[in-house]
C-alpha cells in the first residue's frame, strides 16, 4: 500500500473520530479506576501540573484527554503557542478540540498538517527485488526539510502514534 495513501486514511479516520467524539460528547465511566495511568484525579492533576510547566510529555497531554480536564484549556493553549514540534501540537490541538474548545486555529492546524502529509511523497521504497530499502527516500527526506517538518517522527507517527489516539 502507497505510505501517502495509508497516512491519508488514517489521519481522515483520526479526524472522523475526532469529529464524531466532539458530537457526541463524553460519557461517564461504569467502573471506578484502579490502574496506575488511570485517568483518576491524582494522575489528571499531575498531568495538568507538568503540562502548565512546560516540563511536559505527550502522555500528560493524552491523561489530559482521557481525563476530560477542560480546565487544563488554558494551559493546553499556551503550550500550543509554545511548542514548535508539528506532532506535539497536533495532539494538543486535537485534545484542545475534544474538550470543547472552538477556537478554529487547532482546526487549521490539523488540517494543514494532514493536507501536506497526505502530499508527501512515499516514506519507503523497494529495490528490484522488492525488499524495503531502509530508511526514508530522499524524495522524502526533502520534502520534510522544505515543510520543516521531522522525517524520522513522520515515518514513525502512523505506527506508534496513531494507533494510542
């Protein structure tokens, strides 16, 4: 399968499950939590904390998430400002979104970053015997400096990333 096409289809699906969540809403949990990255009030607390120092990482942003902490929008707003990493502000931007927060300027941002990733050319490439030849393409390679974007977070993102969204 072409790489553009599969990130095109997953960043689509990402954005209809984002859409469909912020339709519908959040519901409440039947069973109390017990795990250690839990969403209960210690570890949401915690991650709003870290996420207004600065001193943050994605899975604070996501216990933000999971934890429906609308009152950590300010500082999720701020860090968006902040933050220069493409993907960092794309799972802020998406968060951002879940927790109701309409400002249309997350909404650009995901798109336009989808809009260029769905362009891109092929992340990988095979040689006449139809191995994968490691690493990026340089066709690519270009293309994330032109867009000052990360070629190595981008070829990671629809394996690692995606998936936990």
């Amino acid at each position: 399968m072409n790489w553009r096409v599969a990130i095109g289809g997953i960043l689509l699906l990402a954005c209809c499950l984002l859409i469909a969540h912020s339709s519908y809403g959040q519901t409440g949990q039947s069973q109390p939590n017990r795990g250690i990255y839990d969403p209960n009030r210690t570890n949401v607390a915690n991650a709003i904390a870290r996420v207004k120092s600065g001193n943050f990482v994605g899975v604070d942003v996501d216990m933000i998430r999971r934890g429906a902490a609308v009152e950590a929008i300010p500082a999720l707003r701020e860090q968006f400002a902040r933050v220069k990493d493409p993907l960092d502000r794309a799972q802020i931007a998406s968060v951002l979104m879940k927790l109701g927060d309409k400002d249309e300027i997350y909404w650009d941002f995901l798109v336009k970053l989808a809009t260029q990733v769905i362009d891109a050319p092929d992340f990988w490439s095979y040689d006449a015997q139809g191995k994968l030849v490691p690493g990026p393409t340089p066709e690519f390679l270009a293309w994330a400096k032109a867009h000052k974007l990360s070629a190595a977070e981008l070829g990671e993102w629809p394996q690692y990333s995606l998936p936990g969204q």
